[in-house]
C-alpha cells in the first residue's frame, strides 16, 4: 500500500548522520569547560561512564523502537503500544521536544554564523570587544543570518533521508574531525599550552560532588541527542539487516571522542592566554565562552602569529562549532518533517509549514533579548525573571529531556516488552542473542536508567520552578 520508507544508503552513512546529530556546541565547548571546573580527567571519566552505562542503552531502544515501527516518535509510540492513548502523550511529548530545542539550538547557531561571517571578513577586533556580543544580538543584521542558516538547513532537508541529510553528514562531519584536529595541533604548539594539558589530563576528583555528576549526566544525555525522538527517526531509516547496537557503540564512541578531543583543543588555549587563570571564574555558559571570551583569546594571538593567521584561527574554529550545530539542527528539524509526512504532506510542504511556525518562534526568541519587553521578562518564576528563550530552555532542555527518556524505558521494557526489543536487536546481528550488551541493555533499562532519570527529572524541576536545592 505505501511507497518504501527511505532508508540510509549506508551504515557509515547512518554513524555519520548520527554522531553529526550528536556531536554539537555541547561536546566542543560545553564539555570542555565542565571539564576545566570539575576536576579534568576525574569529569571526562564520568562523563564517559554515563554515556556508556546509562546513555547507549537509552539510544539502542530508541532505534530500535524506530526501526520496529517505521515511524516517527509519535507513530511508533502509537503503533507499538496498539494505538493507546496514554502512549500517544508520550509520543507528542517526544514531539514537542525538538520543536523546542530546535528554536533554542537555532538562536545559537545564527550567532554561530554570525560570527564566523565577522571573523572571516577581519573583524576580530570588534569581536573581541567586551560589549560586543551584547550589541551584536540585538544588531539586525542577526535576521539576514538568520533567514541564511534556515535556508541551508532547509535545503538539506529537502533532499530526504540519503540524499540529503546522510550526504550533509558526509561532507561535513569529516570535514569538522580535520578542523578539530587541525586546530588542536595549533593550540598545542602555543606558549604553555602543556599547563592546561596537564591540568585537563590529571584527575582531581576532589572537585566531584553530587551537582557535578548530575551535571556529567544531563549532559551526556543531551548530547547523544536522546529524549528528542531523533533517535528514533534516525532508527526508522535503517535497514533491517543493520547492526543496531553496534552502530550506537560506535556513535557514543565518536561522540566521547571529539568532547575529549575538544578538550585538548580549549582547555591549553585558556592557559597559553593565562597560564594563571583561576577556572572557578570561568563561566558556566558555554555562550559567554563562545561569544565573548574566546574571540579575546584569538585577538591576543595576533602579537604571535599576527592579525590574518589570528582570523584565520578564529574563522576555522566558528566554522567548526557552526558545522556541528548545523548537522544537529537538522537532526532535529527531521523529527517533526517526518512526522509531517507521515500524514501525507510532501517533505517540501512540511518543510514550509515548520520554517513558517519554528521562524516565528525563533523570531519571537531574537526579539527576547532586550527588543520587545513582554518576550524578554516573559515570566518570573523561581524568584527569577525570565526572557522566552529562557523559558523554552528550561521547559524542553531541562523538564521535558529526562521526563521522555524515562517514559522510553518504561515504554520499551513494560509496554513493548523486552522479547520485542530484543528480537528488533537480533536482526541483522545473530550474536547479539545472550551476548553481555543483551543482558547489559535489559537489565539497566528495567532498573537503575529510568531511577536516575526519575531523579533528575525531580531535581531540576524542583530547581528550576521552585527554587529548592535537592542535590547539588
Ligand atoms: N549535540 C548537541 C550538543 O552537544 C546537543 C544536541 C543533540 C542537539 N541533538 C541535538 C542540539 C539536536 C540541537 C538539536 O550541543
């Protein structure tokens, strides 16, 4: 009755697309900086461990539940749990997700563009400037990037599955390993850039207490891109005769990968800056790095290699963090795109209809800043005020992430059942029968993976709406 679902044209070409989804802003910048708090080696090691004991089970259920069902998140919810509607809450949960988090990641990823158009046209100077990012948000040459970046993550899109989304990850996710690389042999060869080698690869785990490790895990889990159904999507174009648990094992491997190499690259680049920087004063805001004291960073180098090679640097490192961010947008503008089509509407048709509704709340967002007063003290809660690009942060990012990794697993173990999961995770990959992972993913999906996320989920929601410190 229906045409064949697409489907990735290959596995590397499923790994790629799927570590472009997972690999972002969070592993370039974000990771690094938790790591210079926290203790270095001590966090890079929790981090690891979570994303391989709590978060790959979590993605090998998702594409499989994807993969089962044919479907995007709200259909497969639907279709393997026989059309229950308590379920069907689950699955437009799922959907509510990326179109949240795709407005926020876009907000980030039009400052993204923007700065990498200022840096590659030399004005590093201005970049650098303390006030600068303040004025450039609100400057409205940020709607002309704007309308650039949708464009381009439209036109990926609108190629489909292989020949749009996997060939985009096949072009840009090497391209991103080479400037990654490229750019940590720069840093290395820095001015005392051993200093902040060795105080990212020696362990102090005298830093890690119980609001770190919540922290490693909230963001393991964000950066595999789970919770947000694209996982699930991305598992509803693979073939059945594709390793499933394999495939994952070898995302989170890249993903930990290029945190850990991320941090090789900015962790000697803040001590070759200052060997004595204290990283308690660094900020938490992996955007206050990015926008303000990273380009301070690159200006200083022009005493050393001079003001080109200095822009050269800079422009290779936005152009890097902008292809990671435009890989993980479009993972996640698919998952709504599909659930589109599966109600009959043509990929173009669907594409217009999200640019349409995600613009004008990624409008909404840009005005949120200071431009328009009812959107930037949109609500106070917490004892806080709170812009709308806050507010869609706290709900999707922090509320909604872990409450639809939890519903998951429960999901997959209670309702779909193990002998299902299991028997999806056979196909195509015999061993996997009575193997250590089989075990492994039972086990921990049915007990301790939705306790954490239970517990998280009550942490920050007890954080962030009412102001009370459980843990951390
Ligand atoms: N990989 C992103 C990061 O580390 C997080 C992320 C995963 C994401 N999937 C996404 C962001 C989809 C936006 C859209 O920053």
């Amino acid at each position: 009755m229906s045409i064949a679902r697409e489907q990735f044209g290959s596995r590397i070409g499923f790994i790629l697309a799927a570590a472009g989804s997972a690999v972002g802003i969070g592993n370039l910048v974000g990771f690094p900086v938790a790591a210079a708090k926290n203790g270095g080696a001590a966090f890079l090691l929790i981090y690891a461990l979570f994303v391989f004991l709590i978060c790959l089970p979590v993605m090998v259920a998702e594409l499989s539940m994807g993969r089962r069902a044919q479907q995007d998140p709200l259909g497969a919810y639907r279709k393997l749990s026989n059309g229950s509607p308590l379920w069907s809450i689950a699955g437009w949960l799922v959907l509510i997700t990326p179109y949240l988090i795709g407005v926020f990641y876009m907000v980030i990823t039009v400052w993204l563009f923007g700065y990498l158009v200022e840096a590659a046209s030399g004005n590093l100077t201005q970049l650098a400037k303390p006030d600068n990012f303040g004025q450039f948000i609100n400057a409205n040459n940020v709607f002309a990037y704007f309308l650039v970046v949708a464009v381009m993550v439209n036109l990926i899109l609108v190629g489909g599955v292989k020949d749009g989304i996997e060939r985009a990850a096949k072009i840009m996710m090497p391209a991103l390993f080479v400037m990654l690389l490229a750019l940590v042999i720069f840093v290395l060869t820095l001015d005392d850039a051993l200093v902040g080698v060795k105080y990212y690869l020696v362990p102090d785990f005298s830093k890690i207490d119980a609001g770190v490790v919540n922290g490693a895990l909230s963001q393991a889990f964000f950066s595999l891109s789970l919770g947000m159904g694209i996982m699930i999507t991305y598992g509803s174009y693979i073939g059945r005769d594709e390793k499933i648990a394999g495939s994952a094992k070898i995302v989170a491997l890249t993903d930990t990968g290029v945190a850990f190499a991320a941090g090789l690259m900015i962790l000697p680049a803040i001590f070759s800056f200052n060997p004595a920087i204290d990283t308690d004063t660094l900020s938490d805001s992996s955007v206050s790095l990015i926008f303000t004291f990273l380009p301070k960073i690159f200006l200083a180098l022009q005493t050393t290699i001079g003001y080109v090679a200095a822009s050269v640097a800079a422009s290779m490192f936005f152009l890097l963090v902008f292809f990671a961010a435009l890989t993980s947008l479009v993972s996640i503008t698919e998952v709504p795109t599909a659930s589109l089509v599966r109600k009959g509407y043509s990929r173009k048709k669907a594409l217009t209809l999200l640019s349409a509704t995600m613009g004008l709340l990624t409008v909404a967002c840009i005005l949120s800043f200071g431009r328009v007063e009812s959107l930037s003290a949109f609500v106070s809660y917490a004892g806080q005020s709170k812009s709308l690009f806050d507010v869609i942060i706290d709900v999707s990012y922090d509320t909604i992430l872990p409450l639809n990794g939890l519903l998951i697993c429960l999901f997959v173990i209670f309702r779909w059942r193990k002998q299902n999961l299991n028997a999806e995770l056979e196909l195509g990959d015999p061993d996997y029968k009575g193997s250590m992972m089989e075990r492994y993913v039972n086990l921990s999906l049915s007990s301790f993976i939705p306790l954490v996320l239970l517990l998280i989920f009550i942490n920050t929601v007890a954080l962030k709406y009412f102001g009370v410190t459980l843990v951390g």
